[in-house]
C-alpha cells in the first residue's frame, strides 16, 4: 500500500484508539449520575438534571466510542456463514459492505450538521426543566460520526491490503 495511505490508517486507528480508551471510562460517569439521581430522590428532593445528564453521557459514550468498536471488529455482525470464511474472502465480503457503512454514515452526519447548526444559530434548548443547551451533545454526534467515517475508511484501506496479501 501506498506509503500516504499507511500513514493515514495508522493515524486514524491511533486517534481512535485513545479516544476510545479515553472514552471506555465514561460508563464510570454515567453510573455515578444514575446513582446521585437514585440517591436524591430518595433522601432530598429529585434533581432536574440527571435523567438528561445520563442520556447526554450515553449518547456521548456511545458515539465516540464506536470508531474503537470498529477499530477492535467488536461491532454486531450475523456470523452465520461469515464466522466459517476464510480470512480472504471475510475481506472481500468487508470490502463490499463496508460501502454501506460509508454511506450510512455519511446520511447521519449530513442531518447531524444541519441539526448541530440548527442549534448554534438558534439557541436550542432542550424542551425539559432543566432547559440545557443542545448544541454540546449534537457537536459531539458530529465529532463521533466523522470519527466513525474515518475509521470506515481505514477499514477499508486494510480490507484491501488483506486481499492483496499485504499486512498495514
């Protein structure tokens, strides 16, 4: 493979690679408003905040660290045939499909800009008591889903360098 092509599958799986560690801890975060949110409502009076605090820190924990999942090949897959391939044809198949990733993504960050510029223009705020702004959470679906595209990409760039017999 070409040596810009090396360079940017190794950059794209480093930067993913310590988001996700980075990331990984964020489930410590989420527990720790879940438990605050379980403790005052029933010792104090109930925080308005948790409930959309927990969903914001899932949605974040989820969404950048999915270029991670990918990166390991721990994403969901139906291994009826596929589990029984040879690495080649795993490749090939890869190959195609990941095309279909590309362009999913691809759809979910065009209507996430539009939303997260929607947003920051207009001052949206989340419709609760709590009233937070929403442009932090779409800004990180966006960052999440370019993260994802690129590392779609370097997917792809070793899927083809399996199948031509060559390792990045």
């Amino acid at each position: 493979m070409p040596p810009v092509i090396t360079g940017y599958v190794r950059f794209v799986d480093a930067v993913n690679y310590r988001i996700g560690r980075i990331v990984m801890y964020g489930i410590f975060i989420i527990v720790g408003i879940l438990l605050w949110s379980s403790i005052s409502k029933t010792f104090f009076y109930p925080s308005l905040w948790t409930l959309e605090a927990a969903q914001f820190a899932m949605v974040s924990y989820y969404i950048l660290g999915g270029p991670y999942s990918i990166q390991l090949d721990a994403n969901v897959r139906m291994d009826l045939f596929y589990g029984n391939w040879s690495n080649h044809k795993k490749a090939w198949f890869d190959v195609i499909t990941i095309f279909f990733l590309i362009f999913f993504i691809g759809v979910l960050l065009y209507g996430a800009y539009d939303s997260t510029r929607y947003s920051i223009l207009y001052g949206e705020r989340s419709p609760t008591a709590w009233r937070p702004y929403m442009w932090p959470i779409k800004v990180t679906m966006c960052i999440g889903f370019v993260l994802m595209l690129l590392q779609a990409f370097s997917e792809l760039f070793k899927d083809v360098a399996r199948i031509r017999g060559e390792q990045l």
